[in-house]
C-alpha cells in the first residue's frame, strides 16, 4: 500500500512537473525559431545593403551607370529617341 502511494505521489509530482513547465519549453522553442528566422532575415539585408552600397558608389563615379539606371527604372530617353516596344 506504501509502494502504491509513492508511487502515485510521483506521477501526480512529474504531471505537476510537466504542467508547469511544459508551455514554458513550448514558448522557449517558438522563440528560438523565430530568433533564427530573423538571423537569417538579418543576413539577407546586409547582403542586400552591400549591393546598394557598391550601386551607390557606381552612380558616385560612373555617369553612365547613372544615365542605364535612369532609363531602366524610370523609362527616361533621350531627345530625339523613339522607344518601340514590342508584343507583350
């Protein structure tokens, strides 16, 4: 009768156990893989900003990158040119 009480003792103390600190565990977990997530979001965007600086240091130096990036991002010509467009 002794064996059984201790028995029950114990699995009434790990479910107590596993109760108190099992949303604790789950929340540590979903932290870590946000955490990492945002590791590689980090990495991402300074790989992205060290091209924008080497494009920044283009548009500083090159006139004519300056005058490729005008015509493809705002579709700015020259005087006189016609643009064709084609079939889309």
């Amino acid at each position: 009768m002794e064996k059984k009480r201790l028995i029950l003792s114990a699995l009434a103390i790990a479910a107590l156990l596993v109760a108190v600190f099992l949303p604790g565990f789950s929340e540590l977990q979903k932290l870590r893989e946000e955490n990492e997530q945002l590791g590689k979001r980090i990495v991402l965007l300074e790989e992205h900003n060290e091209e924008l600086k080497v494009d920044l240091q283009k548009m500083r130096q090159d006139p004519d990158y300056v005058e490729k990036k005008a015509r493809e991002k705002l579709g700015i010509v020259k005087k006189g040119e016609v643009i064709y467009r084609g079939p889309q």
